[in-house]
C-alpha cells in the first residue's frame, strides 16, 4: 500500500530500541481514510477464507480490526487488557510483553463471543516481535476457534514476529514490511507481498 508507506515515510519517527511513531495517523490519532483503505486491502487478501470474526488487541489494533471487519461484514472481538464488571468470571485470559509499555500486559476475552464455530482473522497495528499476535492466537485456540490469518499494518520484519507465526503455521499479511529504520530513514522491503 503506496498511501501508508508514504504515510510512514513522511509523518514515521524512529524513537530508538524499535520503536516507530505513527500517532498521527494509526496510534492516537487515526486518519478514517487511511484506515478504510486498510481494511480494505486486508479484507480482499482474506476474503474468501470464510472468516466469522476480526480479533485484535486493545487499543491500537481497533480502527483497522474494525474497517477489515466492516469490509469482510462480520463482528470484531478485541482482547481486553482489564476486566470490567460486565464480563463473566470464567474468560480466555493470555498475557504477553509489551515492548512500547515496557511490562506483560493481559488480554482477556469473553466466551460469549468467541467459540469453536469461529474462523478467526488477526488484525493488529504492528507485527514486531510477534508476541502479542501470539497471544491472540493462544486465546483465539482456548475457545476453540480456528485462527485463517494474521493481518498487520505495519511490519517491522527485523524483529521476526513473521518467524514466529510462520512456524506455527500461520499465513501471514502485511501492507507496510519495513526491514530497516535509521536515525534518518525508514527503509521498506521491497516485492514483499506474502
């Protein structure tokens, strides 16, 4: 996707120790157009898997889990990282470390809406080290649930999350693959397209 590398390329800022800054437009400001083009391409590379539902991770991966789901019409389900007082006592629960906060976070999702009927679609912001992918994965297998793919936003391939998922057998889609980021330029893998 042409528009989001130039996004990253333009608006990107490399904080150090892998870090990409994409607030603008992806983390903490997110830019709708942009997003429903994201979606738009993860749901024609998936389509036709028959998938029943997007899981994503709190709160990053929302806006695109949400415009894939919207393309693909099916129910978007993320991973909670507190409980609230609605959600029943008995949950999936998986933990994973988080590189941007520094500590294990905890996602939780609920029975109700994940089951063994379900084919699952993984949509997040970023694959990194693929940690947090995989942790959606293992809740998405707690429930029984069969998990057709992974779909990122952006890569960074350098810290093998791909690797990762790969060997577990899982296919694996992202729109931005970034296999170098310098104090001065974000280089992007060029032909990837898995």
């Amino acid at each position: 996707m042409e528009a989001l590398k130039e996004r990253i390329r333009r608006e990107g800022k490399n904080l150090g120790r892998g870090i990409l800054k994409v607030d603008s437009f992806l983390n903490h400001q997110v830019d709708p157009a942009l997003m429903l083009a994201v979606g738009g391409a993860l749901a024609a590379h998936f389509g036709a898997l028959g998938i029943t539902k997007v899981l994503t991770a709190e709160i990053s991966g929302i806006a695109p889990a949400l415009t894939t789901a919207l393309a693909l019409g099916v129910p978007v389900v993320y991973g909670r990282k507190t409980k609230p007082i609605t959600m029943p006592e008995t949950i999936y629960m998986q933990t994973a470390p988080s590189h941007t906060k520094g500590k294990e976070v905890q996602l939780m999702v609920s029975p109700e809406f994940i089951g063994p009927n379900d084919k699952i679609l993984i949509i997040d912001d970023f694959l990194a080290t693929g940690h947090t992918i995989m942790a959606l994965v293992r809740l998405a297998q707690d429930a029984g649930a069969e998990v057709i793919g992974v779909g990122a936003v952006i890569e960074k391939s350098f810290e093998g999350g791909r690797a990762q998922l790969e060997a577990a057998g899982i296919r694996v889609r992202s729109l931005a693959v970034i296999k170098e980021m310098t104090d001065t330029e974000i280089i992007f893998a060029e032909g990837v397209s898995p």
